[in-house]
C-alpha cells in the first residue's frame, strides 16, 4: 500500500476547475481519472468543506469535491484545477466520523501528529470507511 505519512499533492495535469453540478459517477470517474496511481480506482465521491488550515485553499473556509479511491482521498477545491491535497489510508493514524444535518458526515482524522476536520457528503464518508484500517 501506499504511504507518504502526511497529506500529499497529487500527481497529474491541470484540467480547470470542477463544474459545478456533477451529474453522474461515470462523469466523476473520467474527471479523477488522470490523478490516480497504479492499481488505484475510483469509488464515490461528494461535496466537502472544511475550515481546517491543512485543507483550505483560501482564507476561512474552501469547498469542493472529496473523491474516495480504494487507496485514499482527493479533495478538489472550488478554487483549483486539479486535486490539491490527498490521503492515503494507511498514513490515517485515528478516524472518527459523526453524523451531521442534511445528509452529511462530520470527519476528524488523525494525520502526520495533527488533527484534521471536514464535513463531507455521508456516502462518500462510508464508502471511505470501507477502505479504512483503524
């Protein structure tokens, strides 16, 4: 599997930004395609935002797209052309998810020595469940 330790930047080209209504998971899967890593795939994918400094890409609060993979997660915020940060699952040291209002799930995941909060959609948090070690 692999590992980094940390949060990384994905590899792949810049492709603009997302739009901004995804309406099917085959339109998703072409979208993430050019980022993923050998033996790697596409399993869902919903909307997120975060106030966390180590996800943000502006100042306050960034929004966007949490793509789940069988090896890790992709966030692509509103404000970038590509995915901006991923995780692997094997560098999660703790993972808690609660349920929030409207469909969401609140994430706190333990990475690299910190704590990382997020809110994304419910059925990409449990389809990331299911590739999760704890």
């Amino acid at each position: 599997m692999p590992t980094v330790g940390d949060f990384h930047i994905p590899n792949g080209p810049v492709s603009g930004n997302l739009p901004k209504i995804i309406q099917d998971k085959e339109t998703s899967s072409s979208l993430i395609t050019p980022y993923l890593i050998e033996d790697e795939f596409y399993s869902w994918d919903g909307p997120y935002n975060t106030k966390d400094q180590a996800l943000r890409t502006r100042p306050g609060q960034s929004m966007g797209r949490l793509f789940v993979t069988n090896l890790r997660l992709l966030f692509w915020s509103d404000d970038a052309t590509k995915p901006h940060i991923g995780l692997f699952y094997e560098d999660v040291q703790g993972w808690k998810s609660s349920w929030m209002p409207m469909k969401s799930r609140s994430v706190v995941v333990f990475v690299g020595s910190r704590k990382v909060i997020f809110v994304a959609n419910s059925t990409a948090i449990e389809n990331a469940e299911r590739y999760i070690k704890n």
